[in-house]
C-alpha cells in the first residue's frame, strides 16, 4: 500500500462563501475532509498537513515555499508520495520554486487545486485531486515512483511544474505547458510517457535549498516603452536581477538609451535574463539585428523558460550567490528549459 503525504495550503478547492462578504474564503482543513471522504477509502494510506490558516494562492510567497517544501523533506522517508493542495493563481510559481528547492528529488510532488470549490456540486476538486494521489503513490513493475519530479495535475494533464503557466480563469483546464509535453493523461486509463520524464540519481541524497533574495524584478518591453521608467526600475535600490521579457525570439527596441540603461545595469553587477513575450518558443538571440544590442550589453538568453520558473530559479540562485546565479541561470537545472 503506497504512503502519500497531502500538504494543504489552501486555494479554491478548500473554499465556502462568506456569509457577510459572499466572496469566497478558505474554510478550515477539518471542513474540507468532511467533504473528501473518498481520501480515506482508497487503496492508498493519504495523512494530511495543512497550513493553519489555509490561505488564497495571491498570498503565497517564498516564506510558504520553505513551508511546503520542509514538510516534503522532513517527511521524505515516511512517504511514496506527496501531493500539495494549492491555489491555482500562483500554482505555477510555488511548483516551480520547489522543483528548485528539492534537489536530487526522487519522489513524486504533485500540485493540485480546482476551479470550483469542494463543496459545489460540479467541481472539478475530486477528480484532480484523486487522480493526483494515485499519481503521486504510482510505482512502476520494480516498484519505482514512475513520476519522481514535481509536477502540476490538472483536469486530465500531468505537467512538470516548471513549465506551466496558468492559461485560463474560467476552465477547468486551467494550465498549459507550451514549451514540453505532458508526461501523462488521465482518462479511463492514467497514460505516462516515461521516456519524458526527469529523473534524479536515486543515490544522491534530497538536498533543501531556502534561501530566497527577492531583490528581482520583471522588465515587460512594449512599442513605445520611455526611458524614465525602465532607468527607474533597473536602478532600484538593491536590485540584482530582471526577467526581461522581450518581443518574439528574444527582440527589443534598438533605441540607445536602451542599450545604455541595460549595459549600465550589467556593468553593475544586475543579471538580465532574456524571456520572450510568447507562450511557445525560444529566444534566439542573433536572429534578428534587433536583440544584437541585448548581447552586447550582456543579457542572458533564458531560451524557452517560462516567466514563473526563471523567476523562482532566479530567486533562489540569488539566494546563495550572485555567481552561481551568473553561472547556472543559462543552464537547464531540472528540465525548465531547453537548452540549444
Ligand atoms: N484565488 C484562488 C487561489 O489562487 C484561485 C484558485 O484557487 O483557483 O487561491
């Protein structure tokens, strides 16, 4: 019988309406287990851990990250398995953070969450998060995890965490990996695509990474963007790196004062990491005589990585040191990005 571990953070799928406001608030873990039942008559033994209070995903930040991601590892031995119940605003950032922070991970993490509450009568809360732990206590033939990475489960699709993005408001598919496959589909039968999943040395032991510097920021380049504003932002104070998203394959404008005021930030020490504005694709810096500058003044290519992981990776390499975020944030650590 296959041990999982469900780690409650909050999030739509454990939310009642409030009386007084009728905007909907997280209930309280022991509420949510009375509407689950179904948890505890599986073949699988499910315990669970909650945030008290359970929050909405708009309040995660990386405090929660080192939240979730210790209750993973002080419990690596006792469980197959984990499953983390989340909101799906910031799904994509907190499963992205702990692809990072988990390192050498050989154990299934699966982040699930719903678009309607437990409690309404067409939520979609039972079958992603059902599915989400017999995915998280899967084993295959010689009794290996078959999907030993952290991922999202969504509707019908296991993603890798860190190449989701929340796409959509109102669907239940709410999140797409544009840039890799899905590693598996759920239907009347649970498909994995084993030959696409990423796998740790099983000997190396979990490694926790914590320390987070959140002196980053988001450059979002548009037709018409002026000087003062970028000047303004990439001179903040104790600022040390930009996700720039750029147009296309990685292009942006070729006005001077741009190349200057992004030269001037790398001369200073602040890493600059190219993200193009599109879903699908890679930055291609060269391409085109329009990101030349960006080469020029420094910038790194972030090829086909998504805003939430470079941001997260960022973060969290700028936690140790500016150096190892200069040295790895070009590098494919746990299949972010695809590296040409
Ligand atoms: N606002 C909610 C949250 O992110 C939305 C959701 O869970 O779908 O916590």
């Amino acid at each position: 019988m296959s041990k999982v571990l469900l780690i409650s953070t909050g999030g739509t799928i454990t939310m009642v309406r409030d009386a007084k406001t009728q905007a909907l608030v997280p209930a309280d873990i022991e509420t949510f287990k009375a509407y689950m039942p179904e948890l505890f008559a599986g073949e699988m033994q499910v315990d669970i851990e909650a945030f008290t209070p359970l929050i909405d995903s708009s309040d995660i930040n990386p405090d929660c990250w080192v939240k979730m991601a210790r209750m993973v590892y002080d419990h690596y031995e006792e469980y197959d398995g984990f499953v983390i119940l989340h909101g799906t605003d910031t799904m994509s950032y907190s499963a992205s953070a702990l692809s990072f922070m988990l390192e050498n991970l050989s154990k299934p993490v699966v982040f699930t969450g719903s678009q309607l509450p437990v409690g309404v009568l067409r939520s979609d809360a039972k079958e992603n998060l059902l599915t989400a732990i017999e995915i998280s206590g899967a084993k295959d033939e010689e009794g290996n995890a078959i999907v030993p990475e952290v991922t999202i489960y969504f509707e019908d699709r296991l993603f890798r965490a860190n190449r989701t993005t929340k796409r959509n408001a109102e669907h239940f598919s709410a999140f797409n990996s544009y840039n890799y496959p899905a590693l598996a589909k759920a239907g009347v039968h649970i498909t994995y695509q084993p030959h696409l999943v990423h796998y740790s040395d099983p000997e190396k032991p979990l490694i926790l990474h914590t320390a987070f510097d959140c002196n980053v920021a988001v450059l979002k380049l548009f037709p018409g963007i002026q000087q003062p504003v970028v000047r303004a932002l990439l001179r903040a104070r104790g600022l040390k790196g930009v996700v720039l998203e750029t147009f296309g394959a990685g292009n942006a404008p070729t006005d001077k004062w741009l190349y200057k005021e992004l030269k001037t930030a790398v001369d200073n020490g602040i890493i600059i990491v190219n993200k193009t504005q599109c879903n699908t694709g890679s930055v291609e810096m060269g391409l085109y005589a329009v990101s030349l500058n960006l080469m020029k003044a420094g910038v790194l290519s972030g090829y086909d990585i998504t805003t939430e992981a470079l941001l997260t990776k960022m973060m969290l390499l700028l936690g140790e040191t500016p150096e190892k975020a200069k040295e790895l944030l070009g590098k494919e650590l746990c299949g972010e990005m695809t590296v040409d």
